[in-house]
C-alpha cells in the first residue's frame, strides 16, 4: 500500500525529518528482512513510509551537536 500523495501535502511537520526516518526505516526492514516486506509487494520504503507516517514506529533525529566524535 502506498499512502496517498494528499496526506503526505497536508503534513504540517518536518518533512525533512519524516523523510529520513522512513529512508533508516527502510534500511531496518530489509536488513531484518521483516516478512510484512512480503505482504506489501516487497515495496520495502512504502512499508517503511507508512509505518513512520501513521506512527507504528516512533523516531528522534539526533542533530551533529549530540554527537561525539
């Protein structure tokens, strides 16, 4: 299932922040290869975007300062 072009304009945050979530999101499914893959047509980032987009799973972006080197 993709999710419709409509939600994703009237989305009031981030959507830069949205974006990157879904993208790590995306890489977390294929690398656990999670058999919803398989129940959405193996679209692994419109699995992923959902997820982010509906709240099934939560993300916190860390920004530069927040990390030591």
């Amino acid at each position: 299932m993709i999710f419709p072009i409509e939600a994703l304009i009237k989305y009031e945050g981030n959507t830069y922040e949205i974006t990157a979530a879904a993208l790590r999101r995306s890489y977390q499914l294929s690398i656990l290869r999670d058999p919803e893959i398989e129940e959405n047509e193996g679209k692994v980032v419109s699995l992923a975007a959902r997820q982010v987009f509906n709240k099934e799973v939560s993300f916190l972006l860390e920004s530069s300062e927040d990390k030591s080197i």
